[in-house]
C-alpha cells in the first residue's frame, strides 16, 4: 500500500475524523469507527475487520444506554447486518472493554492477553461503595489536597462497573508471539507495559498496519500511573522498555491504528518521542527535588499545564508513577511526613 512517507515527523493520511458513532474505511477489510467518551478525551477508536460472515472487533467503547444505540446503529449499517463474532481487547481500562461483555452475551467470542481478562473481570465485580481504607492511605501518601481527600472519602467512588457491561467468564488467551488471523491478514502479537499491564498490540504480516491501543497515540502521551492496587509499582520502567522494544521494530512505512486520536505514519519518529518525553521529564522532576516534596508538590515540572479538579487524579497517580521509577532507580529516595505523606528528595 502507498501511504504518505513521514521521515522527520508525523502523517495522518485520514484527515477527515469520523464523527461520534461514525466510521470511515481504511482499508480492504478494515474499518475505523469513533465512539463518544463523556470526559476530556472525549473519544476511543474501534476498529473493525471483515471476516467474510462476521466480523472481528478491537476495542468497544463504554458501556451506556447511548453507547448501545450507537453499536446497534453501527451493526445494521457500518457492519452491514452481520454479526461480531469476535472482540479483541488491547487492554482492560473501562473506554475499551464497556460493551465487551455485551457482545460475548450476543454470542461473540472474547480474545485477550491473561492479565487484561483477569483485571477487566476483577474490576467489574469490584463495586466499591465507599473509598477503601487502602485507597485513603495511598492517596494520603501521595500527598492529596486534604480538602479534596476529605471530599472524595465521603462520594462514592469511580467503579469499572458504572462504565462496563457485565463480563461473562471465558475467553482465549493471547500473548506475546502468537500470530492472529484477522481481516485477511496475519498479525505478530507483541506485548506492551506502562499504561496497562500486557497490553496488546497487534502487526500486520501483510502490509504495513499496526494496530496499537493506548500503547501508541500520536499526539497524547498515554497516562502512566501507579495506584493504590499496587503502590510500589514501577509502570513507568516497564512503559520506557515497551517504547525501547517498538522502536527497534518500528518502521517508517507503518500505519498506526491507535485507540484515541487519528491514525498516523511515522512511527519510529513517534516512539523515540514518546520515550524522550518521559525521560525530560525525569530530568527536570530530579532538580524540582532539591527541596523534599510529596507527589502533588511535583505537577509543576511534569505537565505543561493546569491541574483542575477534573484532572487532579490522573496527574497524582502519573506523578506517583515518576517518583516510584527515580526510587527504583535509586535516583530519589523518600520518608514519611508526619501526616503520611512521603516526602521525595533527589539522592546525592
Ligand atoms: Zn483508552
């Protein structure tokens, strides 16, 4: 296929994005479809694959009275009356495995690597009604506003639930190595860490599509984050091996298919990015902790923007993520406040 060359930057060779619900050919075999998310990233991409008499999907979008109307619009229209009878999941966060669940109950099957079958399903049964005490000491250690920790303590919490259709037990294991057959083409499956654990990535045998998730996005940078179901976790450490393992297979002829913005070619251009970003912003957070700080104390050299509210979460757990990889590393080290919070400072 002849797609536009991007040696020193990035291409999008679709510039007309879909709107909410619509869809737009990619290829033979392949369509991009674009669901509406009700948050500042206010889409996720779902790509289709021709199977002949069914259909295969990657990704799902919420679960929502809306979000059903739109699949079944899309299934009498973009997928001309024939079935799903199969979903992919990239990863198990809530805006790619919501209306999993509904399919498989229609009679899809549903393909995933172990751990994003095992969290997804975790998740969704977790219904929590109020912030656990292991939610409250993680995010007292981070640092979190108190009055904003106060305010959270008492409303109920965010569950994979309000945003996920039920996921009934059974699906088929995919992991790193395996290849996949999938809209007349073969796919390499390759693991990616960082934004969630063994998140899929699938490349095609027979031209030159990659079909990626959240592990590669043209113009966001994955949120990386660390949270109170595995405190001491280093996400950003597996995240910069992941962009090191794309980047040496990263070819400029590929045509990224991700999970949020357009897709796009230039690839190796974009994973070198994608590392050095982070990598920037180690380096500035390691001088920003000449002075001791807790985690919400380090926005300031890690994003280019303000933190409202409606971010605030996001930006702490990412934060958290920096400093657990700079203590892995033994860059930073830490002690608790006499509140709870650990205090972070630059080592030597
Ligand atoms: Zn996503």
């Amino acid at each position: 296929m002849n797609a536009p060359y991007a040696p020193t930057g990035l291409d999008f060779p679709w510039p007309d994005t879909p709107e909410p619900g619509g869809y737009q050919q990619i290829a033979e075999g392949i369509l991009w479809i674009r669901l509406p998310l009700p948050m500042a990233l206010d889409h996720v991409n779902v790509y289709a694959f021709d199977e002949g008499d069914s259909w295969t999907i990657v990704d799902t979008g919420f679960k929502s009275k809306h979000g059903v109307k739109l699949w079944e619009a899309l299934l009498e229209g973009a997928l001309k009356g024939k079935p799903v009878g199969r979903v992919l999941l990239t990863h198990h966060h809530p805006d790619h495995v919501g209306m999993a669940g509904w399919f498989v109950e229609r009679g899809a099957a549903l393909w995933s690597s172990r751990t994003a079958w095992l969290m997804s399903r975790m998740l969704i049964l977790d219904v929590e009604k109020e912030m656990t005490a292991q939610s409250h000491k993680f995010w007292t250690q981070a640092g979190m506003d108190k009055d904003l920790l106060e305010k959270r303590r008492v409303e109920r919490p965010y569950n994979f639930a309000d945003a996920c259709h039920d996921l009934p037990v059974g699906y088929t294991r995919l992991k790193e190595g395996d290849v996949l057959e999938m809209g007349g083409r073969s796919w390499d499956v390759l693991e990616g860490n960082g934004h969630a654990p063994e998140h899929l990535t699938f490349w095609s045998r027979d031209d030159d599509f990659v079909v990626a998730g959240d592990q590669i996005i043209s113009s966001i940078s994955p949120n990386i984050g660390v949270y109170a179901t595995e405190p001491e976790a280093d996400p950003l450490g597996e995240w910069i091996a992941s962009c090191e393992k794309f980047e040496a297979i990263a070819r400029p002829e590929h045509i990224v298919l991700s999970g949020h913005k357009r897709p796009f070619v230039g690839l190796p251009h974009r994973m070198r990015q994608l590392r050095e970003n982070h990598e920037h912003c180690l380096e500035r957070l390691v001088e920003h902790l000449s002075e001791p700080k807790t985690a919400a104390e380090c926005f300031a050299p890690l994003f280019k923007r303000k933190i409202d509210e409606g971010i605030y979460g996001m930006a702490l757990v990412e934060a958290v993520a920096h400093l657990n990889h700079l203590l892995t590393e033994g860059r930073a080290v830490r002690e608790a406040r006499e509140d709870g919070a650990w205090l972070w400072r630059a080592k030597g």
